[in-house]
C-alpha cells in the first residue's frame, strides 16, 4: 500500500523520485505527513525495511496525542477539584446545572483519560493509568 502511496506522489509531482520534496505543494495535511515521513525516511530508501520505517514514522506522531489527551483529562480533573472546593469556601455550598456539570466532569475527566491511556503505546502507558486511577480513586475520598 505504501509503494503505492509513493507512486501517487512522485506522479503528482509532490515528491520526486529521489525522496525529496517535489515542486507541486502537497493539497491537505494528509499528504503532507505522507510527504514528510517519505523524506524524513529517505536514508532507509535502499533498505527492505523502508517501507516499514515510513509506517512507523507515521504512526509515533499519533501515538503522542492519546498522551497529551489523557494530560489534559488530568489537568482538568485538577481544576474541576479546586474550583469545587474554592466554591464551596466562599459560597458554602454548589446547586443547581453547574453542580451537576462539574461532579459529571469529575467523575468524567479521570475515567476518559484512563481510556485514552490505554492506548498510548510504550511504557508511558502505565504512569498515566496509575495517575488516572489515582485521581479516581482520590474523587472517591475527598468528596466525603
């Protein structure tokens, strides 16, 4: 599949033959990340392993949203705790949708950041479930 992918691109003049950048500018993101995981790979070019090279150059960037994705699930959990807790300092007590919106969010933001740190490949899967269970495991006790 992927020497067909390099033979669209050669003849559509994005990329040359010799894995460089062609003189057409590639349509869409898309083929743009093809284009680039083609020259990024060039080296490997002679190689039986070239074409598994560019699948893998096009996969690793992927693979760092699913982290960055169950961070912000963190993150937001975090804030969601301490905005509860400044709230009800000040105000003594939360009602209403925007209770209801930030205990869903709560219960919500730990449990979809452990779903997407399942799929983040490697070892940097495992801190971010623990971190995630953590957080779950912390709503549980803190809200008592």
């Amino acid at each position: 599949m992927l020497k067909r992918v390099e033979k669209k691109l050669i003849d559509s003049g994005v990329m040359n033959k010799n894995f460089e950048q062609g003189a057409v500018k590639p349509e869409n993101k898309t083929i743009e990340r093809l284009l680039h995981a083609f020259v990024g790979n060039r080296s490997y070019s002679e190689e039986e392993e070239y074409y598994g090279c560019v699948a893998d150059s096009l996969i690793e960037k992927k693979d760092a949203v699913f982290l960055r994705i169950s961070l912000f699930f963190a993150f937001v959990f975090v804030l969601l705790w301490l905005g509860i807790r400044i709230y009800v300092m000040y105000f003594y007590s939360i009602s209403g949708i925007i209770a209801m919106g930030m205990f869903i969010g709560l219960f919500a933001a730990p449990f979809l950041g452990l779903l997407s740190a399942l799929l983040v490949p490697g070892w940097k899967k495992y801190p971010l479930i623990l971190l995630n269970l953590g957080l779950l495991i912390f709503m549980n006790f803190s809200l008592v």
